[in-house]
C-alpha cells in the first residue's frame, strides 16, 4: 500500500480518481514501469504521467531475483558522470523500459512496438 494513502483511503481506480491527487502537484516524474507493480497499474500510472505532462521513469523495486531486472530507466546519452546523470534527468532525456532479462530491451508505453 502505498505511503501517500491513509489505511482506510480507496486507491484510485481510474486515470479521473487519480489525477486529482495532491501528490503530483509536488513531482516532476513518475514512475510508471515498476518491476514489482501489476500490469494494469504500471499502465494506470502511464496514462496519469501522459494527462499530466510529467515525465516517466522505470525501476525494479526488486525484492525477489524474479523482479531484478524487470524493468529500468533508459536514457538517450551515454551517462559517465553525476552531472551529466542530473543534466539528461532535467532535460527529460530518459524513459521507461522493461524486459532487460530477455535481452531484448523494449520500450514501456502506451503503444505496441514502441
């Protein structure tokens, strides 16, 4: 459950329930490929980060050597440095992906293929 949400608060069902959280007046991104989270919520929070104009991240948030691995965040650049790390995060130079595993790194988005 997640920490933002009261124990006795109903998790948004829907992109519209969603969007009205307090939280995403406060971040720039959000981390929408979560290597532990189900599918439908991985896209949930996709579609929410889109309607919103943030910017998506992916990470394993492993707990398991299942999860490891599952999915990442790319970036655009070869990154060698912490200031080139912090300068392609404020350009917005990175995105989603999932499947590092398989070898066959694919792109988490809303379309096939992509």
């Amino acid at each position: 459950r997640p920490v933002i949400y009261g124990q006795d608060d109903l998790l948004p069902a829907t992109v519209e329930e969603a969007l009205s959280h307090p939280v995403f007046k406060l971040v720039d991104a959000i981390e929408a490929a979560n290597g532990s989270t189900a599918e439908r919520e991985n896209l949930l929070a996709l579609q929410v980060a889109q309607r919103l104009g943030l910017s998506v991240t992916g990470g394993s948030d492993a707990h398991s050597l299942e999860g490891l691995g599952r999915c990442a965040t790319a970036f655009e650049g070869e990154i060698i440095s912490e200031a080139q790390f912090l300068e392609s995060l404020r350009l917005g130079a990175f995105y989603p992906v999932y499947d590092l595993r398989s070898g066959q790194i694919k792109r988490f988005s809303l379309k096939e293929g992509e």
